[in-house]
C-alpha cells in the first residue's frame, strides 16, 4: 500500500445504481414475472428488418466502414425528418454513432469542461444524468409542475424556472420530448422561448426526441421538435434511436444531429468512441426507415394507444392510485397514495407478485422528493398481458 489516493475519479467512485436495474435484476429472465420496469415492447423486431441485418452479414458487412454511418442510412434518416418532422436535415449534420445513449454522451463530451453546468428538466430517464456526472458537469435539475387543478391533469414547464436555473457555467440544457417517464410534450412556443433564450446566452440544447413519433394527437406525425427550428449551426444537439418505434432496442443503434460546423469534429469523436455503429445493424436500421417500417411504427403507435387505455382503466378503477395521462412516449407514471418505500415496493412486487416496475426516484436525484409518490410501467405490451401484470399489481398494493 501507498500513501496516495486511489485514481479513480470521484464522478466515478460516487456513482450509484439507478433503481431500474436493481429492482430488474432480482427477477430478469424469470418467466414467471411481468417486466413492465424498462422500456422497451413485447414484440421482437419485425422479421424485415432483422432480415436486412442476416443479408448484411451474409454478403460480408462484417469490414470497417463510414464511423459516421454508412451514406444510405444516413440519407434515409434525413428523409425521415422530413416525412415526419418536417425538418430538411442537412446530411453533414447527421451522425450514427452506436447507440441513443452514445449520442447523448457524444453531445455531452462536445460541450463539457470538468466543472460546467447542465441544467436537466425533470422527471427525466436516470442515465442522461449520470452520464452528465460522468462527464465531469454539475446538474441543476429543474422539475416539470403537476397540475392537478385543470381536467385533464397536466405537466407543465415553468421556462422562468429553468432560466433562472442557468448560470455563467451552464453550457447546456437538456430536455426530452415526449418524456420519459412522463409522456409529457413540451409546446412549439416553449422550444422557440428556450432557442431564443439558449442564443442569446451562449448555451447549448440537447434535445432526447426518441419517443418523437409516439403521440396520441390524432394526424400528429411527429411532436415539436427542435429540428425545425435550429438553424445549421445553432449549439442544438437531437437524440434519436431505433429503440422504440422499431422495437429494436438490442440493435443499440441510434443517431445524432447536431451543428453543421461539427461535422469533421464528428468524425473523430466517433472514432475515438467506438469507431461508429455496428456495420450489419445499420443495414437492419435502414429497412426500418423503409414503408414497411413505417407500416411497422403505425402498429406500434396502435399497441401503446391500447396499451394506454388498458392503464387508463386500471387507474380510474383504483382509488389509490393516480396519473396525468401521458400525451406521448408509452409510460404509465403512477402515484400510489400513501406509499413511501417505492424501492422496497418495487421489490417486494417483484418476489411476491410476480411483476416488475421501475421506482419513481429514479428519475431525479435524491433530493428531488417529488418523484418518490410513483412507479414507471412501460405499456407497449400485449393488452392481455398488461392487464395481467396490473392486476398483480393491484394485488402487490396489498403488501402496503
């Protein structure tokens, strides 16, 4: 033994669990048990996109290629903006570097000086925090409002709330929408106000737009999103992924969009991360992209919307429980009255009611109390199935 400390970075020696998967490990894999705790459907990938992915590997797509992602795929998720979101992207401003999570870390490592300040709206998925911490940035962490007092109850952003939060390090603000947990969709105003607001302080936007395609809105075919708005060089970094509307998410494949003067950077960042996304996977990801995968994320949008009534129903039929119906994304965010243990619960659902649930604390950090009154199930499930593994919930409040 030494006299010095050990080398391991205190961002990294303080880093705990986020919850998820410590309820998830006691019962991942069990057939016995619901896994309504990540989010991700029942369904496997559709058999033309993994296909597409079997055809690479059997035509030798086994080679290094384009870190940034192969052209095609990268003209097609272009022309996917501009079907569903109505953003002409340009394709320099496109990169696939692995997974959504890679995206955000890429964003995050693009922005960040040990020390700087990113302020991250709340309830939010617990890795995009982390991985701030991670990076070496100080979080200020901004809470979305419940309004109870408006029918239907509703998430609020309070935009005052979130510029106060800013400070002479802040260099970026994160925002996802639709949320997760929540399915709350933040308004075309508000994008515009933070824009302006990001702009004239020198800050940064990473926006998480996964669940982008999964809204409610009838005739909706995409929720706001920055893309329309940021000009090529404005500091706005978009998060997409194949995860959720393709049910794809062990393909860990996902994009980036980000400013156009950031584009040689680009390169090198993937490179010295992970050397781009996996070669096969790219081309399953580019069948996604195709009719047939449009046809597929109709289906998808289908199963959550009766997924979301299913919940609906389960939550009007139960006095102890509460939610504000979620307008995107597919996640029930449920308060249980008079619950104070949601970890302990969580588990105690998981050995003895056979069905899993993700804890509302992790979606914020510690001191944000709040978010301890819920649990997360995710409900791109089987209506069956889901129904089941609510009613095993229902039985677990017993445990209370």
């Amino acid at each position: 033994m030494t006299g010095f400390p050990p080398p391991i970075r205190s961002a990294i020696a303080t880093i705990e669990p986020n919850g998820i998967g410590a309820v998830a490990t006691l019962g991942l894999g069990n057939p016995d048990v619901i896994p309504l705790w990540f989010g991700e459907s029942d369904l496997v990938t559709p058999a033309f996109i993994r296909e597409a992915a079997k055809k690479a590997l059997d035509d030798g797509k086994t080679f290094y290629t384009f870190a940034r992602g192969i052209p095609a795929l990268r003209e097609a998720i272009g022309d996917y903006h501009r079907r569903t979101a109505g953003a002409d992207i340009d394709l320099e401003r496109i990169s696939v570097p692995g997974a959504a999570m890679l995206g955000v870390v890429t964003a995050l490592q693009c922005l960040i000086d040990s020390g700087d300040e990113i302020v991250v709206v709340t309830p939010i998925w617990p890795n995009i925090f982390q991985a701030a911490k991670i990076a070496g940035a100080v979080c200020r962490f901004v809470r979305l409002d419940e309004d109870w007092n408006v029918s239907p109850a509703r998430w609020r952003l309070d935009l005052d709330k979130v510029t106060a939060a800013c400070g002479p390090r802040t260099k970026a603000i994160f925002v996802a929408s639709p949320g997760n947990p929540t399915g709350w969709i933040m308004a075309a105003d508000d994008q515009r106000a933070l824009l302006d607001f990001a702009r004239a302080r020198g800050i940064a936007i990473i926006s998480d737009e996964v669940y982008g395609t999964l809204l409610y809105e009838e005739g909706a075919t995409h929720a706001p999103s920055f893309l329309r708005i940021a000009a090529p060089d404005d500091p706005v970094f978009v998060i997409n992924s194949f995860s959720k509307p393709w049910a794809m998410t062990g393909w860990r494949i996902g994009w980036l969009v980000h400013p156009i003067s950031l584009a040689d950077k680009m390169f090198s960042i993937v490179a010295a991360n992970n050397t781009g996304a996996t070669v096969f996977a790219q081309y399953g990801a580019l069948a996604a992209l195709s009719p047939q995968g449009d046809a597929f994320r109709s289906e998808m949008l289908e199963r959550c919307r009766r997924g979301r009534a299913v919940v609906a129903k389960f939550i009007a039929a139960n006095n102890r429980l509460n939610w504000i119906e979620p307008d995107g994304a597919f996640y029930g965010y449920i308060a249980i009255d008079g619950l104070t243990d949601r970890l302990g619960f969580a588990k105690r659902l998981v050995r003895e009611a056979g069905v899993g649930v993700a804890p509302g604390m992790a979606f914020g950090p510690p001191e944000e109390h709040a978010n301890e009154a819920f649990v997360r199930i995710c409900f791109a499930q089987d209506a069956e199935r889901l129904a089941r593994g609510l009613e095993r919930l229902s039985k677990g409040m017993a445990l209370l």
